[in-house]
C-alpha cells in the first residue's frame, strides 16, 4: 500500500490573504465604493425556495465557500428560510462577515444546483470559470470533491487540496453560534464524563411534522445501542449515551426507557422540537430550528464518540466536528469523516 501525502497546513497563505481581501471588499461595499475585486458568488437560500434538510444545506453552502476560493471571488450567504442564518449562526471575529440579504431582488438570477449535482459533474467549469460579476448559488449537493478535481492545479497552489478536514476548517472560518444558539446550549446541561452521541432517523415517524420516506426502522435501534456499548467498552470508557432522533417515539422503547432510567442515557430533545428545515411546515420549523442547530451541534462538538445512521445530519457533524471515533450503527462499521 503506497503511504498516504500528508495533509497541508492550515490555513494556506492564499485563505489568509483571501480573508484580509474579502474585509477589504466589505468596507469598500459599506461605503459604497467600487471593491477593487468586485466578483462574489453568494450562496442563496430564499423564503419561497426549497434548500434542503439541515445536511444538505451545509454541504451546499460550504461548498459554495470551495468554488469561491477557487474562481477568486468574494463569498455570501443569503439564507432567509425558514429564518435569516445570522440568527443561529454568526462570522467569527476573525473570519468572513458572509452576511447578505435580499440578494434575490437586487441581483440577477445565477446556478441552480438542487438536487442536481450531474448538472455541475458534468460542466463544472461553467460555474469556475463564470465571466459574471455576480454569481448566485443555489445548491443542496456536495460539489467540493468535484470542484477541486477541476481545479486541480489551482486548488494545490492555494493549499486547498491535501486538506481531508477542509470542511471542517472552513466552517471553522465562517461561523460561530448566534448569541441565540449559544444561550441554548449553554443550557443544555450535558451529563459530564464521555459522551457517545447516537443519531437515529427514522424517517416517517413523524407525520404530523413532516413526510419523509423512511429510513430505519425503530426495532433497528437496538443495534445502534448495541454499537454504542461496543465502542465504549473498545476504549475503556463509562460513558453516557447521548440519543438524537427525528421521532420521539425512541422513547417508548423499553430498553431506551431503561436505560434513561438509570442514567446511562439522555434525551436533550423536546419533542415540539423535532422538525425538518425544509419539509415542515414554517410556524413549526421556526419553533424548533434552535432545537435543530443545538443537537447538530452537540453532535459536532460534544461528545466523544458517534454512532451514526446514513443521514447527512450526522455526516455533517463527523466531518465538520473533531476527530473521534466513530461508526455506522447498522453493522458497526467505521465511518468516515474526511472530505471527499
């Protein structure tokens, strides 16, 4: 087996002097100045546009953040639905100010990608190479592998290749919880010690909040716990179980009833939390999507361990937290969280 190239360090001193441009644009813009690079691409989810679940819209904005580093282009988010993003996440300090709104109205129509990612296989170099000033991104696909694999050459010079935590680091760049999300987390109040964080979607076990075609069934459960005591015992650990699931019927389990019992797992959920960003319906989404951010997040961020379902929720969250193991609950099988 030939050894594997060791990852670049990060960040490169092309995203350092692409941070220090993009500010430059952003004051140039507040003052109403001509920017002295003046191609953007914003990545645009509207209030009468379908974007995806909470998954598919990281990896689609995410992604929009890979195809503007590499066509040297300043990067927005305008993301009004079913809330503007600002208010569950926020730019770093030290980062980008991504923050635009209603790009819709004021600038022209750009690259739908929903759904679509053969559209952009097939010609990426149509949104690469793009002579527009403007480009407008709509997109719910994982376009990174394929961007950086067109631009190739360029995608090396700027250190952007060789980086399997890209996503990671550049989530890292854009975003900090809001003041909001934070507060919610903050009173979370997770059991100390290890944390095994589980994911578990169901899919159609919710109908009064969504329609989705179903997943896994509830029975399956046992094997993800199953998986979580195999882990745990794997590394020696006493570990709580943290369970994240689109349904509260989880809870009417014996097994999950006794085991909340004793301690050894939590629920932080509510259940008039349980929502999906895109298929609920808005006055329900709303009320729930501070829930929705705060489980991604502890996913991300606070546990130790994932047993995961095949979701892009829990993708996500693998890929853009630390690195920790982590498994496939059916099957028990190592997951794995670099991009690609």
């Amino acid at each position: 087996m030939r050894p594997q190239p060791l990852p670049s360090p990060w960040p490169p001193p092309y995203v350092n002097t692409y941070i220090q441009a993009h500010a430059s644009t952003v004051r140039d813009l507040a003052k109403g100045s001509e920017p002295a690079n003046s191609k953007v691409l914003v990545y645009v989810c509207t209030a009468m546009s379908y974007c995806g679940g909470h998954g598919d819209r990281l990896n689609g904005m995410i992604s929009a953040f890979v195809l503007a580093l590499l066509s040297d282009r300043a990067f927005f988010i305008d993301s009004q639905r079913p809330v503007p993003l600002s208010m569950v996440l926020q730019p770093r300090p030290a980062g980008l100010d991504w923050r635009m709104f209603g790009s819709h109205a004021a600038l022209s129509a750009g690259f739908n990608l929903n759904d679509n990612l053969a559209a952009f296989e097939g010609d990426p170099q149509t949104v690469l190479e793009s002579q527009e000033r403007v480009i407008r991104l709509t997109s719910n696909q994982r376009l990174t592998a394929v961007a950086l694999q067109a631009a190739e050459q360029r995608a090396a010079s700027r250190g952007l290749s060789l980086q399997p935590e890209l996503h990671s680091h550049l989530f890292q760049m854009l975003f900090e919880p809001s003041p909001a999300l934070l507060a919610r987390l903050n009173a979370r109040n997770l059991p100390v010690g290890r944390r095994i964080g589980i994911h578990f979607r169901a899919g159609d076990q919710m109908p009064q909040n969504w329609k989705d075609p179903p997943r896994h069934p509830l029975s399956q459960l046992d094997e993800f716990l199953d998986c979580a005591e195999s882990l745990e015992k794997e590394h020696g650990w006493e570990a709580t179980f943290i369970l994240f699931a689109d349904t509260d019927k989880v809870l009417t389990i014996p097994r999950v009833q006794e085991l909340m019992s004793s301690g050894k797992l939590a629920w932080p959920s509510e259940s008039d939390g349980l929502v999906h960003l895109d298929r609920s319906p808005a006055t329900l989404t709303v009320r729930g999507l501070l829930q929705t951010w705060s489980d991604w997040w502890t996913l991300a961020f606070d546990v130790d361990a994932l047993v995961l379902c095949h979701s892009g929720f829990g993708a996500t969250a693998l890929e853009i937290g630390h690195r920790r193991p982590a498994v496939i609950g059916r099957g028990c099988v190592p997951a794995d969280g670099s991009t690609g």
